[in-house]
C-alpha cells in the first residue's frame, strides 16, 4: 500500500510537467502501459498474504481507475489547446488586402499559332483538326509517299503497329478533307506531330500547321501570293519571300520558302549566316496522284499545299536558341512573352 502511495505521488508530479504531446506519449509508457508503473503493481499481489489479496486488488484497480481519469483529463486539455492554436493559425482576417497575383499569359507557340490562323482566317481558309494516331493510308500511301521511302523507317517514325503511328506531319488532314469531296478547299490543318529526333532545333514531339487550297487554275504564283502576305502580316512589311526547288512526295513541283532576314533586312547576319534569307516552310503544287486518290479529277482541279512549323516561326520571330525551352515550362521564360 505504501507502494502506491509512492507511486501516486509520483505520477502526480510527473503529469503536472507534461506540456506536449511527445511528454505525454513518454508519460503513458512509464505509467500506463503493460509494461508501466501501475501494470507492475499487480504483479505485487504475489507477495500479498493470501487474506489481504482481495483488498490489495481492489486499491490496484482504484489506482487504476484514478491514474486513467487524471491521464484522459490532462488529454483533454491538451488537445483543446492544440486545437486552439491551430485555429489561431488558420484565422483569416477578411480585413487585409488580398495577394496580387500576377497575370497570365499565353505560350509562345499559342501566340504564334493564332497569329497564323488569323492571317490565314482574314484569306478564307478553315480550320480542321485531325487525329494524332493515323494510319499508313493517310499518313504514308495516299499522299504518295512510296513503300520504300526513308520516311517509313522505325528511326523517324514511332510506330504503334503495323498500320497504325504517331502522324509524321499534318498532311494526312489535306485527305480526310478532300475525302468528303466538298470543292472548292480552302483549309488549315494545324496540330501536333511526332517523329524520332531530338536536338537544339528538333523535338520527339513539335507543332505544325498545314494549309491546302483545291480549286480550279491554282497555280505556284497563288502560292507565293499567298506567302507573301503571310511573312508581311507576321514579321514585317518589308518582309519578302523567293521560292527554291525541293522535293515532296506529295506537291509537284514542290518547293523551300525564304523570307528576307527580319534581322538584318537581307543585308546579311549571324541569324541568316549572311545570306539575307531564312528559310521558314516548305510548299507546292499538290502533286496529281494525291488528288486522283482523293477521287479528285486532276484535269479539272489543281492545288496548293505548304507546311509551317510554329515552333520554327516562333524560334525565329522570338529569337529563341533551342527548341526545347519551349517545353520546359520555365515561367521566367514564359514570362518574357505577351500576346
């Protein structure tokens, strides 16, 4: 008995001290557990004579009794003052001025893109959109892109089966419309495309849009026309184009576009390696067996197709080094550009 008095005292004192909860995880051990002060105490009943067992039992389980209420109190207290705090942290004062945030903007290659479509828009042309997975008839075969031409080939193209990849370029939307046979064409095809190269001006995955006109007596001089207006309305009024034979599988004849270095007015720069040209897309006469396989009849109709690559555009019209800080998501660089 004098045991337990001992022991109350002492867990008294002990709990007066606790002022958190890792102090009242630690008193809990000492007292309260199985392993604790007040467990041991009825291990002492073996030394208890045989009558006065049933006695010592009874003052165990009031030390007991006792010892929990005093520990659930002290809780208690301890967690309103928790929850105290925590409201004095989280309080609000609807008084203050709230925080400026700073206004967003949008991404270069969004500012570019809808620069584009508004010079196109203010000419006529539609906007349509194609899917991303296309299959070899769209992407390869009707835009007369042969079996064995290198394009095919595992190392530019991510192929998903036999048929079916990752669309190489925005062409394969040139067929999906002239498939629904509605002439005349006037359209931009703009989107996403993919294909196995990666450097300072090459990404796995980068932007095109590609324009098509399908009519009557189209010819390379509306090409250029066209072009011409573009490059004014989106570098500058001086800004002119020339025309360099290329090849594409699909336009014929088919050509490279320059526009006259925005830098240096043609004069001759680091930007154009002293040239006084850039070059910015490729174009053409949409060669004769894409339209026939479009059950478009050749004899009749002609048309023009070229291709932009926006983050090309947006390289050079912003003077960005490398393609890929348009796909870091840097806010410090975003932040440079305003629509």
């Amino acid at each position: 008995m004098t045991n337990m008095d001992t022991i109350r005292a002492s867990y008294e004192a002990d709990l007066a001290l606790v002022e958190d909860s890792k102090m009242l995880g630690d008193f809990w051990t000492k007292y309260l557990s199985k392993s604790g002060e007040i467990q041991k105490l009825m291990g002492g009943i073996k030394s208890v004579p045989k009558e006065e067992k049933k006695a010592y039992g009874q003052a165990v389980n009031e030390v007991k009794t006792w010892a929990q209420g005093l520990y659930d109190a002290k809780k208690e207290e301890m967690d309103k003052k928790a929850m105290m705090a925590r409201y004095d942290d989280e309080t609000i004062d609807v008084t203050l001025p709230a925080a400026s945030t700073g206004a967003g903007n949008l991404h270069p290659l969004t500012c570019i893109k809808n620069e584009i479509i508004d010079v196109f828009a203010g000419m006529g042309f539609e906007i349509f959109e194609g899917p991303e997975i296309e299959d070899d008839d769209h992407n390869f075969t009707r835009l007369n892109v042969l079996k064995d031409h290198p394009s095919r080939d595992m190392q530019d193209t991510f192929w998903l089966t036999e048929d079916l990849l990752l669309r190489t370029h925005t062409s394969p939307g040139q067929i999906r419309v002239m498939d629904k046979g509605e002439l005349p064409i006037k359209v931009l095809v703009p989107g996403k495309v993919f294909r196995s190269d990666s450097d300072a001006t090459h990404s796995p995955m980068f932007s095109q849009m590609e324009g098509l006109v399908v009519d009557k007596h189209i010819t390379l001089c509306d090409l250029q026309g066209m072009l011409d207006q573009f490059v004014k309305a989106l570098f500058s009024d001086e800004a002119k184009t020339r025309l360099r034979p290329s090849y594409f599988p699909f336009t014929e004849p088919s050509v490279e576009v320059d526009v006259t270095c925005f830098k240096c007015g043609g004069k001759g720069c680091s930007l154009c390696k002293g040239t006084g040209w850039i070059e910015v897309l490729g174009g053409g006469i949409v060669n004769n067996r894409v339209l026939e396989n479009c059950n478009i009849d050749s004899n009749e109709y002609s048309g023009l197709a070229f291709g932009i690559g926006i983050e090309r555009i947006a390289m050079l019209k912003y003077g960005i080094n490398h393609m890929g800080k348009l796909f870091e998501n840097d806010i410090e660089f975003l932040k440079q550009f305003k629509a």
